[in-house]
C-alpha cells in the first residue's frame, strides 16, 4: 500500500516538471518565430493601449457618480440650512451636509483630474 501511496505523491511532481519543461520548449520555438513574436508584440501593444482607455473611462465615470452625489448633498445642505434658519433643525446637520458635499465633490474633481492626467500619458 505504501508502494501506491508513494505513486500518488510523485506522479504531479513528474507532471509538474514535464509541463514545464513543455511549456518551456514551446516558448523558446515561439520566441524564435517571427509571426509569433509580431503577434505578441501588437497584441501587448493594443491591450496597453486599450488598459489605457478602459481606465480614464472608469475615472471618468466615477468621477461623474461622485459629482452627482455632491449635487444631492448641496440641495440637503441648502434644505438643512432653511431648516436651520426656521429653528426646526440644529446646526451640526448643515455643518454635516456640507462637509458631505464638499468631500464628494473634492471627490469627483479629484477623479476627473487623473483621469487627464492618465489620458495625457503617452
């Protein structure tokens, strides 16, 4: 039994270095075609430059989902404020409100600006 159990746990040994190796020759014959290297080559090359994109993209779109949620919280602030000055709401909720708006906004600015600054990269 000891014999089999033995066979179990070098059998992936075996299988592990023959990949390997496998994958090792079939890169070294790769790197020696030139289609093959012309076609890792541009593919690298446009999934940079499409990682690229797809990254201001989503800087851009959080950006804007903060911005907007800067939008919401000045119409509380300026709701909190007018209930602030009618005496049915304390202070501390429009000092709230306001730091709300002011940290998303801060935000969504933020967001935007490296988003140029991504897109400006060559």
């Amino acid at each position: 039994m000891s014999a089999s159990g033995e066979n179990k746990t070098e059998a992936p040994k075996t299988l592990g270095r023959q990949g390997r190796a496998a994958l090792r020759i079939a890169g070294r014959k790769t790197g020696e075609n030139r289609w093959a290297r012309a076609f890792y080559r541009g593919g690298s090359s446009f999934l940079g430059s499409v990682g690229h994109v797809v990254h201001a993209l989503w800087l851009e779109v959080t950006g804007f989902l903060f911005i907007v949620l800067a939008v919401i919280g000045a119409g509380a602030t300026v709701r909190e404020y007018h209930r602030y000055l009618a005496g049915t709401a304390p202070r501390n909720r429009v000092v709230l409100a306001a730091i709300f708006t002011l940290l998303f906004l801060y935000f969504g600015m933020e967001s935007f600006w490296r988003a140029r600054r991504k897109s400006k990269r060559p």
